[in-house]
C-alpha cells in the first residue's frame, strides 16, 4: 500500500521543486516504486523531472467526451476510462508519472474529481510511495480530489506573511476534515531570519528547511531537470536528511 506525500503551500514557495527532490532521493534509495503525481493544471512537475512530453488525464477526459460513441461496445463507460486513464501514466527511468492537466469541457470537475477519488485507491494499491504536487493555495484542499496522505508538507517562505498562509492552509485542511497522518512545515529559501513564534504558530510540525541554492536557480533558468542536479548540492542534502521524517512508516 503507497505512502502519499502530498506538497501545498502559496504560489512560488517551491512545491514543485521539493516534490522533485523527494521523488529523486526515493528513486535513487531504490526503497520501492514511486508514482509522481502532477496535479497542478499549470503542471511543470513533468519539466522539473526532466519528462518531455506526456499525455494528460484532463485532455484524455475531454477526447472521451468529444466522441462519446468511441466507447468499445461491451465496455462500460468507467472501464473504458480507467484503461484510458493509464495511457496517462508515463513509465519513466525509476518512477511513474502522472499528470492530471484539467479538462476544458464544461461541468467536468466533479465527474473528474470523483473519478480521481477511484483512480487514486486504485493506485494505492500498485505504488510504494505516491508524491503529489498540487497547485498553490487552497483550491485543491476544498475540492478534495486527494482527500487522504500519509504526510502533508507545507512548503513555506521563511517570511512572517509566508509562515500565516501555511497556518491557513493547515487549518483549512484540518476543518475539511483532510486525513493526514504527518503534517510538516517546510522553509524553504531560508535565509537566516526565521520568525520562531511564527513557525509555531502554523500549528504544524517544523521538519526543517531547505537552503536558497544557487544550483536550483541554474537548473531552472536552463531548463533542466533535478536528476541534473549534482548529489552535493545543498538542497538535495537537505532533503535527504529531512526526508527519512517524511516517508518514515510507523
Ligand atoms: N531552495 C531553492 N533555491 C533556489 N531556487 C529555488 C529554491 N526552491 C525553489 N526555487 C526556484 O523558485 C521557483 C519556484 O519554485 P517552484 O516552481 O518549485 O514553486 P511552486 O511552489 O511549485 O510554484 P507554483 O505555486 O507556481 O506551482 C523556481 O524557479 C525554482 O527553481
Ligand atoms: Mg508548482
């Protein structure tokens, strides 16, 4: 059964950049299959795992309803889509990929959201670990398509303004009743200037912080992937050791 870590946080805090870490450090621990799951409309998951191209669940979910009649006779509908739904998932070198796009059709949240409740279980089921990029901010709590996760990680700016909105997110997660097991505070760009009682006041469990690391600015402007990233760079460090609280089983 999969272990889900699942990233929030506000918009730029580096959600992405940390789940890529994660997924990097669990591939290259070879401790079990990892699924690398997308589920930010405007996904770069992919990129900053160095995935050129791949399909997406929205724009599959949208041909399916652009040709109803597509549907092989003798299959129901949610058999069909759950074979199509796996064409979204990418084998890449060491993990899986899913990315989860949005569908433009109107009306499709809540079908899709429901189906992504189905898929997920089904998941459970076939991955060690499950990482989950979502979008910034709260949309995706209230919408709940991922409504469970072993580990919450909040990513943060070590800013007194970045530290109140994980505290919002953390407690919008709790009153939507989210079943987390962990819940983390990560700083990421730590620059020395930590607002203690601030941290505290997330309510969350302070796992540690990630340096600002020059090599991940490179990396970014160049368009290349976390594998690019060489072992002794600070964050990966970093992630490594704050890491083994994350995933840990108990
Ligand atoms: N520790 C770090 N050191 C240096 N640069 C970083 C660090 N963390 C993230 N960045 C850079 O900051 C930018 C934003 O990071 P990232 O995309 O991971 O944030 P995000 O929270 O996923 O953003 P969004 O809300 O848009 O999804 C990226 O260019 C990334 O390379
Ligand atoms: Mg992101």
């Amino acid at each position: 059964m999969a272990y889900i870590i699942a990233l929030a946080g506000k918009g730029g805090t580096g959600k992405t950049t940390t789940a890529a870490l994660i997924i990097r450090v669990l591939t290259e621990k070879k401790s079990g299959s990892v699924l690398a799951v997308d589920a930010d409309p405007n996904s770069n998951l992919a990129e900053a795992l160095g995935v050129k191209s791949t399909a997406n669940l929205g724009s599959i979910l949208d041909q399916i309803s652009a040709q109803p009649d597509k549907i092989p006779a003798g299959m129901t509908k949610e058999r069909f889509i759950q074979h199509q739904v796996q064409t979204a998932i990418s084998e890449e070198d060491g993990f899986d990929l899913l990315s989860m796009g949005r569908p433009e059709g109107p009306g499709c949240y809540c079908y899709v959201n429901n189906l992504l409740r189905g898929l997920m279980s089904n998941l459970i089921d076939n991955y060690d670990y499950i990482v989950i990029d979502n979008e910034a901010g709260l949309e995706h709590l209230s919408r709940r398509t991922s409504r469970q996760a072993d580990a919450l990680l909040v990513v943060s700016d070590p800013t007194s303004i970045g530290l109140k909105s994980a505290q919002r997110i953390f407690e919008l997660a709790k009153a939507l009743k989210f079943e987390v097991k962990k819940s983390f505070l990560l700083v990421n760009r730590f620059n020395q200037q930590l607002h203690n009682d601030r941290i505290k006041d997330t309510g969350l469990e302070y796992l540690g912080n990630l340096p600002l690391d020059a090599q991940v600015e490179k990396l970014s402007l160049a368009g290349k992937s976390i594998f690019d990233l060489a072992a002794a760079a600070p964050v990966l460090v970093a992630i490594s050791e704050l890491g083994e609280r994350i995933w840990k089983r108990n």
